[in-house]
C-alpha cells in the first residue's frame, strides 16, 4: 500500500518505498507511510468509526451533499511505520449555518498507532453541508 501510494503520487523517496534502504539509513528502521498518505485515510476511517461506508452518505433524498472543507489545523505527530495499525477517533468540536445556509462542522480528527503513545495525525477537519437548491 505504501509502495503504491508512492507510485500513484511520482514520490520515489526510499524512506517510503525501499524496505532494504530504510532498514540502514532511516532512524525508524523499517519504510513508513508518506504523510498525505496517512491524511487520506482520514475518511476511510472516519467511515469504520461510524461504521458507515462511503456509499451510504450520499444524499438519496436531494436534500444537499457533504464537502470536506479542509482543515483549520493538521500536525503529522509521529510516522506510522509500515505494518502498523492505526485506528480514527473524532469528535465535533462546533458545529453552525453559515450565512448561505450551509453548515459548517469542526470536528477533531485524531489518528492513532497501536502500541505508540503518540498519535500519527491530529487535526481540525472542516466539512461543509451545502443544502440542495
């Protein structure tokens, strides 16, 4: 997955990529996930933590759709090494109508490695529901 990532986003670093390089020469001895990779699990695992799928959000009624609106705050804390398990947790922090009508939600995004006391990503994750007109 790692190595994928990598490819699909032309990153050849070897910290990344090459198993045999990282076991020498990175201070985490063994290859670790590219930082944008880890933010773009951010919603697969905001999915698992609600235990919904992707599909299921998508607004059948055409009431509005959802947007991810960005992030206030991102820090990358510490790097998930290759093999780790990570898990979400995510927390609203506020939640308003803009003055177009929509809604605009803050929510805390915290993604933990197992067996590390320090997060891998810890964020301010806007997301932005945009009524049907």
């Amino acid at each position: 997955m790692i190595s994928g990532f990598g490819q699909n986003t032309l990153d050849p670093d070897p910290m990344h990529i090459d198993p045999e390089w990282a076991r020498t020469n990175s201070p985490y001895g063994t290859t670790i996930a590219f930082g944008f990779q880890t933010m773009a699990l951010l919603s697969h695992l905001m999915h698992q933590a609600k235990g919904t799928r992707s599909e299921d959000v998508r607004d059948t009624a055409g009431t509005g759709h959802a947007l991810n609106y960005g992030f206030n705050k991102l820090r990358l804390v510490a790097p998930v090494k290759a093999g780790s398990r990570i898990r979400g947790r995510f927390r609203v922090l506020e939640s308003h109508l803009d003055e177009k009508g929509r809604q605009l939600t803050t929510a805390e995004a915290i993604i933990d490695i197992e067996g590390d006391s320090r997060p891998a990503l810890v964020a301010e994750w806007l997301f932005l529901w945009v009524p049907a007109e």
